[in-house]
C-alpha cells in the first residue's frame, strides 16, 4: 500500500483529516529533557490517537535534545499505531547524494511513511524521498509563514508565481513515476490555496497554519478540499498541545472540518 493509500483509508475509516502534530516545545514540557518530550508526546498520542488521521512529530524538537532527543523520537514514533500515517517534519533537502541519507534515515532508520521536503534544490535533490513508491514525500509549496512571501511568491516571467511553478513541477516531472507527493500550502494564505488547487484538482495538501498562526479553517476547506471531500490534511500542533484539554480541543477540530465539509 502506498502513503497516499494509507492516508486515504485512514481518513475514510475514521472520518478525519485532523494530523496531530507533535511538537514537544521545550516551553510546554514539564520537564526540559528529551524524556520530557518523550512524554508530552506519550501523552498527546494516548489523548488524541482515535481522531487522528496522521501523527506530524517535528524532528527539530527532538534533535535540540542531542543523540537523547534522537533516541526519544524513535520512542515517541513506536506509540504511535501501525495504522495511523507518519508525517515526519524534518524539511530536508540537499544535493542527490546526500539526499540519499536522509531517505535513509527517515524511511528506515525511523521507518517513516512520509516525509516534509525542500524544493529549493530542485529535483535531483528530491529523487532519493520520491524514488520509493511505498513513501510520500510533503513538498514545501507555500508555506505558512510570513516570510514565504520572500521568494515563494516571486513573480516568474511567466507571470506565474514561484510556487504555481514549484507546484507544477513537482508533479509534472519530479513524481511523474510514483506521483507520491504532496504540497505543503500554509492555510494562512487561501488565494495561493485556490491556485494551486484549480492548477492541481487532485494533489493532497498538507496545510498547517490552523490553532496558533491565525489560519481561517472555513476558507481554507472551501478552497482547498478537492471535490471528493478529501485532499487537504490539516495538521495542527500548538493548537491542540497548549489546549486545557488536548483530547477534547483534537475532538473538536474534528467535528469543526467534518461539519465544514458537509456543509460545502
Ligand atoms: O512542514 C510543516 O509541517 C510546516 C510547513 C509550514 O508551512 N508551516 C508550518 O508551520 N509547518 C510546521 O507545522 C507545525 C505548525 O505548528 P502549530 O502552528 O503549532 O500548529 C510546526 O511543526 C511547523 O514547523
């Protein structure tokens, strides 16, 4: 079964597109050490599993924590359920050969099922993620942050923007063979959302920006959805972590995007 397989069953079996996000901010543990990340993520899970289409873990959290926090993200990935797809958010991105590692040591060493990625180096910088069928690889598109107006929306010759480009790209010639990506469009900035999504009718998105950056979830599933109601994974960290109650607020994202998609 491919990534986008998996996602896919998982999604319709449980009726959601929430991915929990865990982000182990040092701020938020009550104890600053991997093994505090450990258990706010042992936690997170535990509260959060039966709603979760996805689990996100953000490697950037663990590995301040040194080979300790390497060590307690394998331990936070084999809580999570052989059912629920990974997201592994690590944003890599370098020449081929070196990309060669980094497949390595997310799809097998960390046994991943998908992986954040960086297009700024181009294709052959992306082969090594794409080149396994099995896995899936989240493309940075447009991303949710203020800065990706810097160079992602950079006008092109064309008159296109730089991401419509990237987006294009990606599925016309990087994952032509196993089409096994996937864009990451922020939910911060739905006018991009539209476009990619007329130019891509069927590519899923992983858009973060919802809870903590302001996001609008009604605007961003009327532009992002695609017409069979799925497409668009919604991955929320801090807005969920930082809740009085994780289980309650993930149960309420939830029902908050089902009931936005019904009533589209
Ligand atoms: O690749 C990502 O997941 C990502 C892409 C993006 O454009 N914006 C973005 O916020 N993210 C990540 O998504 C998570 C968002 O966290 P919250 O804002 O707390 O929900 C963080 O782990 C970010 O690194």
């Amino acid at each position: 079964m491919s990534f986008f397989e998996k996602l896919t069953k998982r999604a319709k079996e449980i009726d959601s597109l929430l991915c929990v996000g865990l982000d182990p901010h040092k701020s938020e543990l009550q104890e600053d050490s991997a093994e505090g990340a450990f258990r706010f993520c042992q936690h997170l899970i535990e509260e959060t599993k039966d709603v979760a289409c996805a689990f996100k873990p953000n490697a950037a959290f663990f590995e301040a924590y040194g080979s300790a926090g390497w060590e307690a993200l394998q331990r936070t990935l084999q809580l999570i359920p052989k059912e629920i797809p990974i997201v592994l958010d690590a944003k890599r991105g370098d020449i081929g050969s070196t990309s060669e590692a980094y497949a390595t040591s997310a799809f097998s060493t960390l046994a991943c099922d998908s992986i954040t990625a960086s297009p700024y180096l181009g294709g052959d910088g992306l082969q090594p993620f794409l080149k396994d069928a099995s896995r899936g690889v989240w493309v940075l598109c447009k991303t949710s942050n203020p800065g990706s107006q810097d160079i992602q929306a950079l006008e092109l010759p064309t008159g296109e923007p730089l991401y419509l480009h990237v987006a294009k790209l990606c599925f016309g010639t990087w994952a032509k063979e196993h089409q096994n990506a996937g864009l990451v469009v922020g939910a911060t900035d739905v006018d991009a959302m539209e476009k990619i999504r007329a130019a891509l009718p069927d590519v899923w998105f992983l858009s973060p920006g919802i809870g903590a950056q302001g996001g609008d979830l009604a605007k961003a599933l009327k532009v992002g959805l695609r017409e069979d109601g799925l497409g668009i994974l919604l991955p929320i960290s801090r807005g969920i972590s930082k809740a009085e109650n994780p289980k309650k607020m993930a149960e309420t994202f939830r029902a908050e995007i089902n009931a936005l998609r019904a009533a589209r």
